[in-house]
C-alpha cells in the first residue's frame, strides 16, 4: 500500500474513528478546519527553535492534536507486612493512559497526519475526588514534506498508526539525520505496595547504617516490572530500540507505602544503513 494511499484511508476514516474514540463534536469541527486545503493555519505547542528544526527535518506541522481520558482509579488493599503488585491499580493507570493516547492519534489520524511530535503525557488528579484523576495527551501532529521513510515507503509503525515521540524537536531532528525514524512512545506501569516494616525491625536498627532489604526489593522488582512492559511494546513494534527513556516515581493519592513506577520512552526503528551525522564546519568570512 502506497502513501498516498493509507492517507487517504485514513483520512476516509476518521470521522467514525473520532467518534468510536470517544473524541467530541467540537474537537472533530476544530480538526476538520485544520486539514490541509481547508485554508486553515496550523497551530502547534513547539518552540520556535523546535518548529524550524522539525521543518528542516523534512515535516510540515498540521495541527496541536490531544487526547483527554478522566477515570476512576479503583481501591485495590495490600496486606500490611508483604511487598506485591497492585494489579488493579497498574491496569487502571496503564488503560487510562492507553484512552488519552489513543484518542490523540485519532486526532493525528484525522489530518492525514504520518506522526506526532513533543508529545506531553500528564495526570492530574482532580477535585471531583481522591481517585479521579485526568490523563491529558499533547503533542503536534506532523506530515511528511521531503523527509525519506526509506525502505518501508511510510512513516507510519506497524500499527499504520502515526508514530509518536515524546522526542524535544531538537532530538527528533538528530534522529532522522542520524538515520532513524520514530514508531510510537512505548510505556510500562506498575503499581506497587511496600511492606511496613515491624516494630521490632525499627527498633533493631535505630542509629544503624544498615540497608533496609524489603524496601530495596520492592522498589527494584517494582521498576523491573515497568521497564520489561515497555520493553515488550517496542518488541511488538519490531523495534531497534528504546531512546529518551524516563523512569518516573509516584505516589499519587495512595500514601507513602503506594506507589507507581511508570516507565516511557521512543522506539525507534534504522531507515538507512549508515548512521553518521555529518560534521559541522566552520566558516570564515572574508569581509573586512
């Protein structure tokens, strides 16, 4: 299937799409004004210094696209004395997510977008209550102008989804010189219970320097459980690898001994075999 062609199935699309994601009337009429040949301006959350070097890599902003998911985090009990998985907790937070993205790439997808750059994915708990909270999803979609996909023929993943990155322009723009291209923001979530320690534990090491082994088990089996998620995701992509990864640590509204580890980078995939990046020359002017 040729570019043009999964463009413009996609853009065929994209209004039962929108409304299967959940996407509202307001944001499909804001899009729709936003498609290329509607004489529309694009908008776009870029800094300057990023928009010009996203341009320079090859890509057009089409528009600022986002995905909005408000959801009740559910109560999951971990028992006092043992380190465990909340796996309730750790789906709701990874679904949750999962909405907010999924509605942003309906948005890219709308525009006949081929990726979404600068892309922000925040939580905020919220007023209406301890276990509401919204997960935002921001970013810039962005089109093909000149830029080469090299053997796949598109910059779509596997998915035929707009590839996303989390990427600052400045980092995507040395990607793509360096012979990459983005797939999609890979992620793992755990959330994770931390035993308390007994009594007679805190007494026994009261002015000890002494390593405090349940904690140090939980929070490291905790973060091996977000990293291997996410490792998983860029395994399904067919992936080379994971860039820019960040490993986050929160507690959210559960308390000090409740917490999640929350895993996020870029896959990236090889769009030419050699990847050198040409060095920068100087140059002298000869006027006086």
């Amino acid at each position: 299937m040729t570019e043009q062609s999964m463009e413009q199935q996609s853009i065929e699309s994209s209004a039962a799409d929108l409304a299967a994601q959940g996407v509202p009337e307001d944001a499909m009429k804001r899009l729709a004004q936003l498609r290329p040949g509607q004489g529309s301006i694009f908008t776009s959350d870029l800094t300057v210094n990023e928009f010009l070097l996203v341009r320079e890599a090859g890509f057009r902003p089409l528009g600022l696209v986002l995905g909005s998911s408000i959801y009740h985090v559910g109560i999951q009990l971990g028992r006092w004395s043992k380190n465990q998985e909340l796996t309730t907790l750790s789906q709701a937070m990874y679904h949750a997510r999962e909405l907010a993205m999924s509605r942003m790439e309906a948005e890219a997808s709308a525009l006949g977008a081929d990726g979404i750059v600068g892309v922000r994915l925040d939580v905020e708990f919220k007023e209406f209550g301890a276990d509401i909270a919204e997960f935002i999803a921001v970013g810039t979609a962005v089109k093909a102008d000149g830029a080469d996909p090299g053997p796949h023929g598109h910059w779509r993943n596997n998915k035929n989804k707009p590839f996303t990155s989390d990427l600052s322009g400045q980092d995507f723009w040395t990607l793509i010189r360096a012979g990459y291209a983005p797939l999609d923001m890979v992620m793992g979530s755990c959330v994770y219970h931390v035993a308390h320690q007994k009594f007679g534990q805190v007494l026994s090491n009261t002015g000890r320097n002494v390593e405090i082994e349940q904690f140090t088990q939980a929070l490291y089996d905790a973060r091996e459980l977000a990293m291997s998620r996410m490792q998983a995701e860029a395994e399904a992509l067919d992936a080379e690898g994971i860039v820019a990864v960040q490993l986050r640590q929160h507690s959210h509204t559960w308390g000090s001994h409740t917490t999640e580890f929350f895993a996020i980078g870029t896959a990236v995939r090889p769009i030419r075999a050699d990847h050198v990046i040409a060095r920068p020359t100087m140059v002298l002017s000869l006027d006086a």
